[in-house]
C-alpha cells in the first residue's frame, strides 16, 4: 500500500463496521441514509479535513495533519479537545478503507 491510495475523500459506513474494526468508503460510493457521517478529506500535502455532524446535526469541520507509517494511519486533528490518533490499516483498496484502533492509542 502507498500513500496515494489514501488521498481523496472517505466517508465512515457505519453499517459495515465491526466490533474492532470502522469501515469507510469513497464520498462517491452510494451509502444508505443517515442523520450524519463522519467524513475525511485526505489531501496529497499531508492535510486531513474531519466532517462530523455537530450537536444539531450540521457538518463540523476541523483539520489537522496525517501520515502513514508503516501500516498505521496518524492523524492529529488542530481541534484543542482531540489528541493525536494511530489507527491500523486493515484494508486498503480503491473502493474501501478499513480501520482498527492501534494499540495503546486513545480512541
């Protein structure tokens, strides 16, 4: 896997996810509807915008930085409240990322 396989716009399908594991697709693949999706926009600089819905459901944004180490996805949003994240990649293809919490990182 390299890194340009990550750049691009990922949206979380809750639906697939597992127990361990959280599932994302491309912004373009269809997805049934929900009341809000956390989405990451991973751009080719090493910049990450984080979409959550917000206590009224509308779009949050906030951004940060992000890098592949190895297997693991780093990512440090600028958000004050949020510490950097190490999540594994499981599974990377053009059409679905799939994620798991590193060990020993917080969630």
């Amino acid at each position: 896997m390299t890194r340009d396989h990550l750049i691009g716009r990922w949206v979380h399908s809750h639906e697939e996810d597992t127990e361990a594991e959280r599932v994302f697709r491309p912004a373009d693949h269809p997805l049934p509807p929900s009341r809000g999706r956390e989405a990451w926009e991973l751009r080719a600089d090493g910049t990450i915008v984080v979409r959550r819905p917000g206590p009224t459901d509308e779009p949050r944004e906030t951004e940060g930085a992000w890098a592949l180490e190895g297997d693991e996805l780093q990512i440090r949003e600028s958000d004050e409240d949020r510490v950097g994240r190490a999540l594994t990649i499981v599974e990377a293809e053009p059409g679905r990322l799939v994620l798991r919490q590193a060990r020993g990182t917080p969630k």
